[in-house]
C-alpha cells in the first residue's frame, strides 16, 4: 500500500478552516499523548507502515489559494513490482517561463522528472493535462514550492492528484540494454506485482530462477491423457539423462501407451534381438515385469490394464539417443458380461459394460426378486473399478397371492396352478343345496401381479354364499290335514320353528341365518312384549321332547309398532321378528322360508301349506302334538271370509274383525284347520318349486269348524317392513 510523508514546519501549518484546525489539533495532541505514553513504559518500536495502493495529494489549503513563501514535499510508494499512476484533477499554480517561481516538480530517485506550472488554459507554464502520468519504478517524490512575488496574490488554487499502484507487465517489457537477455529466457508468468519463469517440457529451472537448462522433469501425470517426451526429443541431450515419469489416474480406469514413429534409443544388436545395455527406456506395470525397451523400432500402442505406469528413461555420457515421444489415453475398466435371470430382464442391455455402469433387474410379471432368501423391491449393481460387479444377480421367484379368503357356508377349488401361485385359478362353491352364490353363477378367482386373488366376474369381486329358502329335500307329495291331521315328514318343513315363552306354545318361521318370523300375539302379554330370557326356540327336528333339548335365545324381539291387540279383537299388523344370539348354518333340518316377492298374490283356491305343534284331533280329543304337523288348505275368498265372521257375530260377541292384512284360508265343511299352538306358524305357496311365506297362523273361531276359517296374516304387505328391520338390527 501506499504511504505518504509529509514533511513541513508546524509554523507553516495552515489554518484554513475550522475544520482543518480541528483535525490539526487532535493530530498534535495525539503526539503529545504517544510521547507520553513511550516515555512511561517500554515498547517495541512501531512497524513501518505497509505502502498504500491509492491515495490522493493537494496543496495545503486545496481547494483555496496556497499561501506565498511554501515548500513541502510527498514521498509515495508502493510495493515492488507496481509503479505510481498519477492523475491530476486540477493543477493552477503561477505560470512563469521554465516555472521558475511557483511549481509542482515530479522526481524518481532524485532524478526531476517533469515540472509543472500554470493552468490549463494559460500560455505560459507548463500544464500536465488531463492524460494520467507513469512512475519508471515503485516511487515518485513530489515537491510543491511558492515564492513572495505573486502578481495574482493568492488567487492560483494549487493542486489536486489520486494515485493509484498499476502492476507492470515485466513479461512484455523490452530486453534491457545491458545485454542481461530477458526477464525468461524460455516462459513468462505475469503475476500481480511481479513474474515467474517456467521452462518447456524437458528443461527446468535455474537457481537464478529465470533460466532454463535441458533436464528431465519427470513428476506425476494424472490427466486422464497426456503427451509425454524425453529431454531434448527430437534431438539427443549432450548429457547423460535419468528420468523417471510416472502416470496414475483414478482406479477404474486403464492406461494406453501410443509411441509416435520417431522412437530412436541406442541398443545393440544380437541374434536375439536388441539388447538394450546403456539406453533404455523401462516401463512397469503394477504387479507386472519391468520390460526395457530400445532401438529404432517404434512400440506402438501398449495397453497397460493398469492404472498406473512408470518409465524410467536412462541415458549415458556416450552414444547418441535422440529419445522418444508419446501420447497416453484412459479407458473404464471392463466387466464382465452378468448373464441372464430366469423370468426376468438385465438392463440395459449391452455389448460391453465399462467402469461405473449400472445394470437393474426386473422380473416378469407375476415374479419377484429375491436375493439370499429375502424378497427385495429392486436390484442394481454397478461395475466396480477391479472390473467385477459389486454384488452377484438376484433370482426372480413366482408369487404367491396366500391362502384364498375363506367362504361363509363354502369353500375353494383349486381349477389351475399351484400353491396359491401366480395365475392360479380357484373357484368358490357353495354348500349346495342350502346355499348358492351371489348371482347363481360359479365365480373363478385369479392370482393377480398384484398378490390378490381377482374376480374374473365383471360384477362381483368377493363371493357370498346366500341361503336357498324354500327348497326342502324332502317334499311331501299328498295332501294331508295338520288339524287332527299326519305327522310332516323329517326335513320336508325346514323353517318350522317352536317357540316357547313362559311354557306357551307357538311357531314361527326361520326367514334369515339370525331371523325368525312369528305372530305378534305370540311375544306379548299384558300389552307388553316379553322378556328376552322367557322365549325359548326349537328348530331342526319334528319332535318335541327332541327339540326342547337344545333351545336357542332371542338376541332382539321386534313388534310391528302397529299392532295393539289389548283385548285380543283386534289382530291387525300380527307380525313380528326375532333376532337370534346366534348365526345359523342351514342345512337338510333348517332352512330358510322366502319371502314374497314384491306384487305377490293371493289367488283364491290356490292350495298353501300349513304347519305346526298346535292342537291336533286324535280319537276325537284335541291334544297338544308332540309332532310336526301339516296340511294343504286353499285361500278362501275375502268377502266368503268376511260373510263367515259377520254370521259368527250374530252368534257371539267379541270376534275380531278382518282387515285387509288379513287372508283366509281352509274348507267350508270344515275337519282341517289349524290350531291353538299354531300362532305364528308358516302358511306358504309355491312358486318355480320355492315356498314363499304368505301368511302367519293369526286367529280363527273355533279349529276347524265347518263354515268357519282360519285367518292368516298377509305377509307380503309388511315386505318393507321386514327388510327394514333386519337391515337396520
């Protein structure tokens, strides 16, 4: 950097302004105080201060006009290897010839270099201009001088100048005249401030570090490609020479020698060739025999496999060896070929695969990856720089999609394939004859890509095995009558069901795997539907004493919320359900009764079954049967019903009336009936071989009285209200 000294007398010091007295002061008590201070202790001296790179230089009192009888100097330097550029922003001392009285003088090293006067527009004087000026060296010294006879007294301003140090070009400055030759004798490095010198390939530099002497550098090549050539080439040194060169790059890649035609290192010849004894050229390989090489005869292209190569180049004081030069290439290491994966694919796929490619494995569909037993999401390796792959292919195994989700009431088949396996077919069946598939159709079930079992249905993704209602296995083929009437055969009247409640007899109907169907005046007593924990329910056998062994629980009771029967004359809405505690697997004894479809009718002298444990006629006394009973009675005209009540009220009172949830059913002459211990038990219709539950055992005057008939409740006109209640219970 830059420092200025300025040199004058403290009774010359200007006072121009406040400000300047000011800073005046607080400089010279500052010294007041350091002299102070050193007088008190023991300090080191003060370290010169580092040359300046900039500054700036005025006149005392710049920018007013200097005072008379003044002379002060600047010394500026910066560092070695800079020289002082020196702009004037303004310059207006007294103009005089040669400036002999007032004047700005510019020396180097005592030498007065230029001396300026005047101002820009004057004729007289001499005025630096607007273009800056160059120091020779490192320093200028500026002396600015005044005298008394001023003509324009203390008009003229004085002087304003920056600085600043510029880095000489010591590369492209001209030889000097004193015949030492140039800066280089062969390379120049302009630095900041100063130079360096190099030498050409095969020289190196003198101790006076500016030139160069033939020798062999040598040293370490690590570029992945180079040219390399011994001292001298082509020409021979006219010293002896041992060099040594050693080329490494990155492990992973290979080193390519290619010798130019021009190869001449001296040998001697013999019938085996040419013996290379006092020049050569060794070249080692790692892990390899060094091998001499010599004579006239170019190498041509050796490819080392290594990546690292060393020559060592040896030359004596006699013979002649005009040397060798060569250009040195890289190349990625090779891997082996990785072979194929059975059901799968290596990619990419490629003739030859080098140092860091990578190669994935994917398998086909429906295969996995797996490696050392274990199943992985992906696979890649990548070619090592030993040229092996860094871990072995993988195998692609065949998935599996598990064990088939079980079926409710069904099982699975397998048609096609193995061990749950990838295209796998299986079939779901049903428990036939009491249970068929959503749709009536067999659903086939495919190992997917996925690991999931497929529906090859459009619709149905999940089979459900749905109960068959209304079809026993065994079917009763002759009339018969239940009132005093025949035992129904086992299995013929599966959805029979004995209720029990508080040791009262009546029946139902089993309508779903947790729902039985019963009369509601069957669960009510004192205006209230009973507990729970006093209903009791027997299905799958026609006997008694047999049922009552194993009696089921009610979960639930559900009333029509219309029925209100208090005194027992009124039988509208005389439908309820039963949820069950359990779930029930049908089969040959229990099956479920179907319910009317939507628009069922009820033609009259159509022929319906009815069933239960109720009162029976046996030697003209009515017993409560230990057995199933049943018999076919046809529907009876609505108003030949209604007639037959209204003629039973002239005869007595309370009847019940006959609502339009109401159907009858029975023979004019009477003799076949159903009973107390009847209520809540099945009348059914057929329709395509299925019994369909149309009505529930009501009420009825007498038990097969003749012009009397027993009253059933419609059940297709509390559809709604069945499917409403089992779907929300």
């Amino acid at each position: 950097m830059f420092y200025l000294n300025v040199r004058h007398l403290l009774s010359q010091q200007p006072t121009s302004s406040l400000m300047d007295t000011f800073n005046w002061k607080m400089r010279w008590a500052s010294c007041i105080i350091w002299f102070l201070y050193v007088s008190l202790c023991e300090c080191s001296p003060l370290p010169e201060p580092e040359p300046q790179m900039y500054g700036e230089v005025q006149s005392p009192l710049y920018p007013q006009p200097y005072p008379p009888n003044l002379q002060e100097q600047w010394d500026l330097a910066v560092p070695e290897g800079y020289q002082i550029r020196l702009t004037f922003t303004h310059l207006d001392i007294e103009a005089s010839a040669n400036c002999y009285y007032d004047s700005l003088t510019v020396l180097y090293k005592e030498k007065a270099l230029w001396k300026f006067c005047g101002s820009e527009n004057s004729a007289d004087g001499h005025h630096p201009g607007n273009q800056p000026i160059l120091s020779p060296g490192n320093s200028l010294t500026l002396i600015f001088q005044s005298d008394s006879n001023n003509p324009e007294a203390h008009q003229n301003l004085g002087f304003s100048a920056q600085y600043q140090a510029i880095d000489i070009d010591e590369c492209s400055a001209p030889e000097p005249g004193d015949g030492s030759g140039p800066f280089c004798s062969q390379i120049c490095l302009n630095t900041l401030g100063s130079y360096l010198c190099s030498c050409h390939h095969g020289y190196e530099l003198r101790s006076d570090q500016r030139t160069c002497v033939l020798s062999c550098g040598g040293g370490i090549f690590d570029e992945p490609e180079g040219h390399l050539f011994s001292p001298g080439y082509p020409n021979h040194p006219p010293h002896a020479v041992s060099c040594q060169y050693v080329i490494s790059v990155q492990e992973g890649f290979t080193i390519t020698l290619n010798f130019t035609d021009n190869f001449h290192i001296e040998s001697m010849d013999s019938p085996e060739g040419p013996q290379c004894l006092h020049h050569w050229l060794e070249l080692t390989v790692r892990d390899e025999q060094p091998i001499k090489l010599c004579g006239r005869t170019s190498p041509g292209v050796i490819v080392t496999n290594s990546n690292m190569v060393k020559l060592e180049y040896h030359i004596d004081d006699e013979g002649q060896s005009n040397g060798w030069s060569l250009d040195y290439s890289t190349h990625r290491v090779k891997c082996p070929l990785p072979g194929s994966v059975a059901k799968g694919r290596v990619t990419p796929s490629l003739s030859e695969y080098l140092f860091r490619d990578y190669i994935y494995v994917r398998c086909d569909q429906g295969y996995k990856l797996m490696m050392n037993g274990r199943e992985i999401e992906s696979f890649s390796t990548i070619c090592q720089s030993n040229g092996k792959w860094h871990r072995p292919l993988p195998e692609c195994r065949i998935i599996d999609c598990g064990e088939p989700d079980p079926l409710l009431n069904g099982g699975v088949a397998f048609l096609s394939g193995f061990q749950n396996q990838y295209l796998s077919v299986i079939q779901y069946r049903c428990n036939e004859p009491f249970y068929s598939l959503l749709g009536d159709a067999n659903v086939n079930f495919t190992c997917d890509a996925d690991r999931k079992w497929r529906s090859t249905h459009e619709v149905i993704d999940s089979p459900l095995c749905l109960p068959v209602c209304g079809q026993p296995t065994n079917h009763i083929n002759v009339y018969q009558r239940i009132f005093g009437g025949q035992d129904a055969p086992d299995n013929a009247i599966p959805w029979q069901v004995l209720l029990s409640v508080n040791g009262k007899r009546g029946g139902g109907m089993v309508i779903g795997d947790r729902w039985v169907m019963t009369a509601a005046h069957n669960i009510i007593e004192k205006g209230a539907v009973v507990p729970n924990d006093t209903l009791r329910i027997f299905m799958g056998l026609n006997e008694v004493t047999a049922l009552e062994k194993s009696p089921l629980s009610a979960a639930s009771i559900h009333v029509h919320p219309e029925y209100n029967n208090p005194n027992n004359v009124d039988y509208n809405n005389d439908i309820a359900l039963i949820k069950l505690n359990v779930t029930l697997t049908f089969d040959s004894s229990v099956m479920p009764v179907c319910l009317p479809e939507p628009g069922a009718t009820y033609d009259t002298g159509v022929m319906g079954l009815v069933s239960g444990f109720g009162l029976t006629n046996e030697n003209n006394r009515r017993i409560l049967t230990n057995q199933l009973k049943y018999v076919y009675l046809p529907v009876v005209d609505q108003q030949t019903c209604r007639n037959s009540i209204t003629s039973e009220r002239r005869r007595r009172n309370n009847i019940p009336d006959l609502t339009n949830n109401m159907f009858c059913a029975g023979l004019p002459e009477g003799g076949k009936d159903s009973c107390q211990g009847d209520s809540g038990s099945p009348f059914t219709l057929t329709k395509d071989g299925r019994h369909w539950a149309a009505g529930i055992v009501s009420w009825g005057v007498d038990c097969g009285r003749k012009g009397t008939y027993g009253v059933y409740t419609r059940v297709a006109n509390y559809l709604n209200w069945i499917q409403k209640t089992m779907q929300e219970n």
